[in-house]
C-alpha cells in the first residue's frame, strides 16, 4: 500500500511539474512559425538572403522565400499584399505613404559608376577621376558621347552607356545624383543589377552603375573581374585626391559611405515596406531581430550601418507589439 501511494505522489509530482513547465514555456517562448515572403530591390537582395538564412538557423520552422525583381516591384508587391515585405532602395514617396506603405530603415549602401577594365582610358581615369558635371553630360544631357570628352587627348571612342530597364532604385537615386529622374538617364536599358554589370564587363567602351554589391566581389572584397569602379571627382578638380581616393576595394567604399565621404546620394538608406504595420508575429519578429541582433552581419554582406540612434527610432515602430 506504501509503495502504491509513493508510486502516485511520484506521478502526481510528475505531472504537476510538467504542466508548470509547459507553462512556462508557453508564456513567450512559442517557437515562431510560417512563412515569410519578400520581393524587390536586388541592392537589399543579398543582405536580405544572409539575414533569412540566420534567422532560420534559430527559427527552423520559419521559411523565407525573397524574389529579386527592383525596388518598384518591391513596393508594388506590398501594397498589394502580394508579400509580406517589400525591399525598397530608395526614398518613400508621399502618395505610397498615402496608400498605407510603413516601412522601416535596415541598412545603407550606395550606387557607384561602372567601366570595363580595359576601357582605353582607364588609366588616365584612375588618376584624374570622372566630374559630376561629367557624368550629367553622359546619362542626362546627352552632351558627352565620346571618351575623348571625358579624359582630353585621348582617341575617340564612342560611350557606350548602359541603364537599367527595371524601376529600381539604384537607377532612381543616380539619377538624383544627376539631377534628373529615372525616366531621364539615356542608356541601353538592362534588366537587374547583375544585367548592367555583364553588359559592362563584356563592352570595353561600356559604362554603367551598379550597387556596391554587384561592382565588389563578396569574397575577395577587391572590383570584380571585368569591371572597374570609376573614381568620382566630387570636387571637380580634374584629379583624384587622397580623400577620394575609396574605390579600390568594397572596405574602402564601405567605410566611405559610413563617414559621409562618399555622399548621399548617390549613398542612401535601404527599406522594407509592407502595407500597413505587420500583424503576423513571425513578421514583426523578424523586423525586430534584423534591427538588433541581425546587424552583426551587415559587415560581412557588405554594406553601412545605421547609426544606433537611428535603429532606436526604428525600433519604437513597434511599441505596442
């Protein structure tokens, strides 16, 4: 009778610890689940794939699925529902504020001008850099058609210029580098960042922009093979001094953009958008964690970190979640 009574105090404990546990555990720390869909700016592309492929490290029951496709179809596809995030390259207009876009800030990087390594002027380039007013001349004006006009003395080479065909915000924030809008920058229109990057590289009369993370490869940190970043003359002085001197390697231009040396634009801040705050858990959850614990690899995907005043006002977002 004993042994009875101790065998159903044992299970009686047993199971009052249990469900005490279970409760606790339930109290928030319900292991997220679901899906999670984004599409939009390939410049946001590939940070946005190493945060999704960390963040299902710790959430194994949460799939990502991200569709590159340009910041327009980003912001198109979230405020139609079409994805729960949209990746947005660029500012934020009114009239999308108006038809419910909230987004928040997650990180920085900037569009840079693009030229094949064996460009006939390269060398002079390097050395003298190409002037703002220079580059109005070739995607905006149309003033400027031979290399001749950009490095004087040299032989007469037509520009062959390339733009891109999708709305994008790499192409938009150039274009407001320039003076101009998306619609102005003359060119051969390519799709993608990875497009104008091809075109550039097989073309040694080429000349695009890119994204810093399709002109720098993510592995050496050096241009990419084919391609070699222009030097920009942001004071038009006709060379490249030492504080302009950051196109070399992705560590250059990063730190660049983080001091303000490289400016805004063509520098800028990247988005994701959805229509209206998210309502899904596994949604606001992954906002919350890139903005905190998912910026330790901003870095190592190459891009600029917000500052942390700015990542606090991000944050506030959410109060009330």
């Amino acid at each position: 009778m004993k042994k009875t009574l101790s065998a159903l105090l044992v299970v009686s404990l047993l199971f009052s610890f249990g469900c005490r546990q279970k409760s606790q555990d339930d109290v928030g720390t319900t292991e997220l689940k679901g899906t999670i869909t984004l599409s939009g700016a390939w410049a946001l592309y590939p940070m946005v794939v190493k945060w999704g492929e960390e963040f299902q490290k710790i959430h194994p029951n949460v799939r990502i699925d991200i569709a590159a496709g340009g910041a327009g179809k980003g912001m198109a596809d979230a405020l139609a529902k079409v994805v729960d995030l949209g990746m947005v390259s660029r500012e934020i207009y009114p009239e999308e504020v108006e038809k419910g876009a909230w987004w928040v800030s997650v990180t920085k990087d900037a569009v840079v001008p693009t030229i094949n390594e064996e460009n006939p002027v390269l060398e002079n380039l390097l050395i003298k850099g190409i002037k703002k007013e220079t580059l109005t001349g070739i995607w905006i004006t149309g003033k400027i058609k031979n290399w001749r006009e950009v490095i004087e003395g040299e032989d007469k080479h037509a520009i062959h210029i390339y733009t891109r065909s999708d709305a994008c915000g790499a192409a938009k924030t150039w274009a407001k580098f320039l003076g101009g809008k998306q619609e102005d920058l003359l060119g051969i229109g390519v799709y993608g960042d990875p497009g104008v990057a091809e075109a550039v590289r097989k073309d040694n009369l080429g000349i695009g922009y890119n994204n810093i993370n399709y002109a720098y490869d993510s592995k050496t940190k050096k241009q990419i093979k084919g391609i070699t970043v222009v030097p920009v003359d942001f004071n038009g002085n006709g060379k490249i001094n030492e504080d302009e001197n950051f196109f070399e390697t992705r560590e250059d231009i990063v730190k660049a953009i983080s001091t303000g040396k490289y400016p805004s634009p063509p520098a800028r801040d990247l988005h994701l958008v959805s229509q209206g705050k998210p309502g899904r858990k596994v949604v606001i959850e992954f906002l919350k964690w890139v903005l905190t614990k998912g910026q330790q690899y901003i870095p190592e995907a190459g891009y600029i970190d917000l500052e942390e005043k700015r990542l606090e006002e991000e944050l506030k977002k959410f109060e009330g979640d």
